[in-house]
C-alpha cells in the first residue's frame, strides 16, 4: 500500500473527526458517511452488504475469508466469491489467494460508514420498541434512507440516549396508551 496515500487517509479522517468535535464517533461516522454517499451509486445494496459484513469480520483480526463471509451472509461460498471480486473491481477490498480477503482503504472507510449506517438505524427501531425482525427491518431501510433522514434520527438517538428519563416517559406512554 502506498504511504503517502495512507497518510492523506489518517489526515482527512482526523480532519473530519477535528471538524465534528472530537471524540464523538456518531458524528465521525456521519461525516465519513456523508463523504461516500457523495459518490453517489459505487456500490450496490448487495455490494454494500456484503461490505458491511467483511467490515464487522475484519474488526479484529485485519481479513476475513470468503468460508467466514458466505457462512455470515448465509450464501453459498462460489456466491461470496462473486461478489467479492466485483468488490475488488471496485477497490474496496484485496482478494487473491487461500480464500483471504482484505480491505483496501477505502473499503475500511466505506465500511465503517455502512457499518454506523445500520447501528443507527437499529439503534432507532429499538428505541421505538421494535424487537422482533430487527435486523430485517434495518437492512432494509439502510439501503433506501438519505443522507439527511439519518443525520437527523441519528441526532435523535443520541438525544434520546442522553435522555434516559424521556425514554422511559415514552415508554410508560406506550404501555398506558
Ligand atoms: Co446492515
């Protein structure tokens, strides 16, 4: 990887987070997020799901393989493999050989930001109660909300979550409605 790139990537990332106030990673996120929906129509829904699961895989130990991804993705292998290369065309990831696939930079910005997309779309339903088919419900919205419409349930959430007393007023509304 080249070094100048990466080091333009660390400034513009501490650039945006600079600029959001640092240490608040929902507005970091936002940002990064805000950056990649710019370029608008690089991925597709299914390419963005399958990034956002090699993002959650490669959190710990820098890859994931192709096996890890179709199992998480409940795919058959010779799918994930497909996908993976059209997302090396994109150059999101790296993939060669042993079935390792690697995120390029790009792919790691792009996937932190799809990866706090959802957190904040599941984040939402559940603060309004919704338990069962989160995830379904969250991968369908993620793919189809603008970048507006998150920002602001996004400053919701947090609002909410700072607010524990006005969740459970909510609540207590709900159950006595
Ligand atoms: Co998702």
């Amino acid at each position: 990887m080249c070094k100048i790139k990466s080091i333009f990537s660390s400034l513009s990332i501490y650039f945006t987070t600079f600029v959001a106030k640092a240490g608040d990673p929902l507005k970091k996120g936002f940002f990064t997020f805000r950056e990649y929906m710019k370029k608008d129509d690089l991925l597709t829904a299914s390419m963005e799901d399958y990034l956002e699961m090699i993002y959650r895989l490669s959190q710990y130990i820098g890859f994931t393989r192709i096996h890890d991804l179709a199992a998480a993705l409940n795919v058959q292998p010779p799918s994930a493999t497909k996908m993976v290369q059209k997302l090396a065309d994109a150059g999101v990831v790296n993939y060669e050989k042993y079935g390792i696939v690697l995120l390029s930079d790009k792919g790691k910005e792009i996937g932190e930001a799809l990866l706090e997309r959802h957190q904040i779309i599941e984040d939402f339903l559940k603060l309004l109660g919704i338990i069962e088919n989160v995830l379904e419900e969250t991968e369908k919205i993620e793919h189809t909300i603008s970048t507006k419409t998150l920002e602001c349930i996004a400053d919701f959430v947090q609002f909410l979550k700072n607010s524990p007393d006005l969740i459970k007023e909510f609540e207590t509304y709900r159950v006595n409605k």
